[in-house]
C-alpha cells in the first residue's frame, strides 16, 4: 500500500508549531503535521477495521478518525511522509490477519516429565524440613 492508495478524500493534513528544543525556527515555523484519517472514507474490510481500532483505539476518535501526529523532523514535508508511512503501516499491521491457535492434550511425555520435576521438587523441600523426634 503505497501513499496514492488512499483516497484523497479520507485523510487530511493539518500543520501546528512543534514543541520541544529547536529555537526560532521551531517558535514561528508550523512544521509539526497531524494527519487525519476517516477510516471509514478509506474503504477497509470490516475485519481489518476492527483489528484497527483494537490496537489503536487511543488513537482513534469518536468521529472514527486516526489521528496521527508527526513532529520528529525540522521539514513539514519529511514530517507529511512520515505521518503518511505511520498510518500505512498500520493499516498494513491491521491487514494480516492472526494465526488461529489450535488447542492440544499435552503428551504423555510432557505430563511424566511434570510429574517427575514436581517429585523432586517435593524431595527437595522435604530435605529442608526439621528432622522429627523419631529420627
């Protein structure tokens, strides 16, 4: 899924002044971006939407928008890129859809070998007992 795959109309891009150190240019420059995404105007599969907003429900609104913000680079165009990649990552991450796990017996090799650790383990801890009065 490369940045052309979603539709220009379900995302849009808005530009704030970033925090931290940098001086004047982070001071009077807009270069930080939060892209918004409707997720709904993106055309997902039911399933892949909803594996979406299990992992990233924090940063999904009421409205059903991913909000993505971007501050890491002194460019809003790297800035742009990076949120765009962030968000198709995630879609991407959302679109693999997990192993089903098949529940098995344990072996009967596995429940000897069990029963034998917590034998002695027993033994151990009943080393460490104070002897009795008839010893």
């Amino acid at each position: 899924m490369n940045g052309s795959a979603l539709p220009h109309d379900s995302f849009e891009y808005r530009f704030v002044q970033a925090s931290g150190p940098g001086g004047q240019h982070v001071n009077k420059a807009s270069t930080a971006v939060e892209l918004r995404v409707h997720l709904v105007a993106v055309g997902l599969n039911h399933e892949v939407l909803r594996r979406l907003q299990e992992k990233n429900g924090n940063r999904i609104n009421k409205s059903g928008e991913l909000i993505i913000q971007a501050d890491e680079h002194r460019s809003q165009l790297q800035n742009k890129k990076d949120a765009m990649d962030r968000v198709l990552a995630l879609i991407e991450e959302a679109s693999v859809r997990p192993k089903q796990r098949i529940a098995t017996n344990p072996s009967n090799a596995s429940k000897r070998k069990r029963v034998r650790l917590k034998k002695s383990r027993g033994e151990t801890k009943k080393g460490r007992r104070r002897p009795s009065s008839s010893d």
